[in-house]
C-alpha cells in the first residue's frame, strides 16, 4: 500500500485527486496539505483518517509517505516536484507539467537522479469522446485522417490563479494541456511547426487571454487546430476529424466530471445527442452512422500509478511524452509573440 499526500485542497485537489487516489487499489490516501484552515477542515470532514498538514515541508519530512500528488498552481510544479523528489518522494503533478520545457527537463533529471516515478495528470486519456475517436481511426472509418479540429468555447470570466497568467501561463495553459497531449498521441509523429494566436479583451478582469487558436502541424502532413475560448456565447464541435475517406463530428464534454464532483464516477451517463456521427465511404459503400461512445475511466489513470510502483507496471503517462507537450507550449508562446511559425527540431 502506497501512503500518499495531496499538496492543495482547491477544486482539482479536492474533486479530482483526493477522490480518485481514494478509490485505486494500492494507494492509501494518507494526506492531505492545504494553507487554508477552511479547506483544511473540508479536507477533514471528508477524509477524517488522513492526515492534516499545512506544508510541503510537513509533507516530505513524514517518511511514511511515499507518493506526493501537486494539485497546485501551474508556476508551482517544477519547484515543489524537484523539492519532493530530492527528499525521496514519487511525484504526480497536475497538468499543466511546468510552465516551459526547461523546467519539464529539470523535473525529468530530478526523478532520474532519485530513481524515483514523476507523472502527470493526464486523466483526459480516459475521456470518452478522445477513445471513441481513437477507436473510429482504428476502424478504419475515416480512412487516413488528416485534419484534427478541437475546441471548447466558453463564456465567463476564469477565477482564482487561473486568471492571472503569472500563476496560470495563460489561457492555453489549462483545457489545453489535455488537448495538445491528445494530439501527440494521434500525430504519432514528430512536430513539425506551429502557429499561434491568442485575442485579448478586456471584458473580464483578467490578463490570461479571451481566445487561443494552435496550429500544430506533424511530419506525417497531419493539421491540428486546438481553438479555446471563455468569451464565446457560441458553442462549436469538441470534435471534427476528416480523413481521405471519411468525417467525425462530437459535440459535448466527457460526463464523467459531474458524477465524480457528487461521489459517484461510475454513474456517468452520456446523453445520446452527443454521440459522434460519422460520415464514411470506407469498404466503398457511403454510410452515415452514429457511435455511441467508448466509456473510459479517470480511475484508470491512478490505478495505473497504483500498479507501477506496487507490481512494476508499465507507466502509462510518461514523463518524457509531456515533455513533448512542452516544446509544443514554447513554440507557441514564441509564435504568440512574434507573429510567426515556429519550427521544432
């Protein structure tokens, strides 16, 4: 049995990490850190036989535990993970990785030198709308895909410290983060270049950014466009995908965050309207069908932690795979600035 800790009781601490560590097999959630005394006693009532600590330091001092999770600001992680890992402790830290790549390989050398596990929190791999589109390239429906467009277009200003971009990134360094690893995984090629865009207004009182559009383009001639927005009162697909013989279009999010936020992740249902529909002339009849998507779990991501350091599995989300994520989110903030596509070597 894994002793973890949790280091940040906000909403991903607490809807996210400490209820998915709680439910894997081989985890025992030992802990839970937050400065905020209100939080902290939410912590308590929720989880009364872990541990309250206010710190880090208490954190990694407490040899009992072994894996530290970071649910904490973005510019936060490469510090706070180098400092746990240096003490001896394996280390998952929320998505967004690190705030450039510097910093992703600084982590890297950390877990190498201490011989100890770093992940990230890429729990959007289990997403039902991501394997339901994984599952409709692997059959075949679209034939060779070659476009990839994704988005979620919101209206509302962002809140606490991912509304400031000195603690966030910026407005690509959220949603984001999960949609460029999706499109690493589907690329499954090196980057070529990438472009990006990103529109400020002030309507709300933050400077993170109203709207970011990323163009990602792979060796293989695959286009990948990521569009986010929280000043858009239009919605668009969350997916559309054309190959050489075929088109997919998604609308809606994952259902899974509702029911995990009320204590029950397996009871998430998705409404059938969001199923992918799928226009094919692959095996050279036309059809038009509807795809009821593939269910994936967020549990998986944590059972996979569970498994790594209790039976020596495999790491699903590897360290040097968001490492990749990481090149793309420098070559964007250059492009951001300078107007132009970036190349990666």
């Amino acid at each position: 049995m894994i002793n973890t800790a949790v280091i940040g009781y906000g909403y991903a601490g607490r809807a996210f990490h400490s209820y998915l560590v709680s439910l894997a097999e081989g985890l025992n959630l030992y802990a839970i850190a937050t400065r905020n005394e209100e939080r902290r006693e939410a912590a308590r009532e929720a989880y009364p036989n872990a541990k309250s600590y206010v710190t880090i330091d208490e954190v990694i001092a407490d040899d009992a535990i072994r894996l530290v999770v970071l649910a904490t600001p973005h510019d936060t992680h490469a510090e706070l993970a180098i400092k746990a890992m240096d003490a001896g402790k394996h280390v998952v830290t929320d998505k967004i990785m690190a705030m450039n790549t510097a910093e992703a390989d600084a982590m890297i050398d950390a877990s190498k030198r201490n011989d100890v596990l770093l992940s990230v929190f890429h729990n959007r791999r289990w997403d039902w709308d991501y394997l339901t589109v994984k599952k409709v390239i692997a059959d075949g429906l679209l034939g060779t895909p070659y476009l990839f467009q994704v988005a979620i277009m919101r209206y509302g200003a962002p809140g606490g410290w991912r509304g400031v971009k000195s603690q966030s990134g910026g407005i690509l360094y959220d949603w984001p983060a999960h949609f460029v690893d999706q499109a690493i995984q589907f690329g499954n090629s090196p980057v070529e270049s990438v472009f990006c865009d990103i529109f400020y207004s002030d309507k709300w009182d933050t400077d993170i950014g109203n709207y970011g559009n990323l163009y990602i383009n792979f060796q293989n001639d695959i286009r990948y466009q990521i569009e986010i927005g929280n000043l858009s009162k239009a919605d668009k697909p969350r997916w559309y995908v054309v190959g050489d013989e075929g088109g997919l279009i998604k609308y809606g999010l994952d259902p899974q965050e509702g029911p995990m936020r009320d204590g029950d992740i397996d009871a998430a249902e998705e409404d059938p309207e969001n199923y992918a529909k799928v226009w094919t002339e692959a095996g050279g009849e036309n059809r038009e069908l509807v795809i009821e998507s593939v269910r994936g779990s967020w549990k998986s991501y944590y059972q996979n932690i569970a498994d790594v350091l209790n039976n020596d599995a495999e790491l699903v989300v590897k360290p040097e795979e968001i490492r990749k994520v990481m090149q793309v989110y420098d070559a964007a903030m250059e492009s951001a600035e300078t107007g132009k596509t970036v190349k990666i070597n």
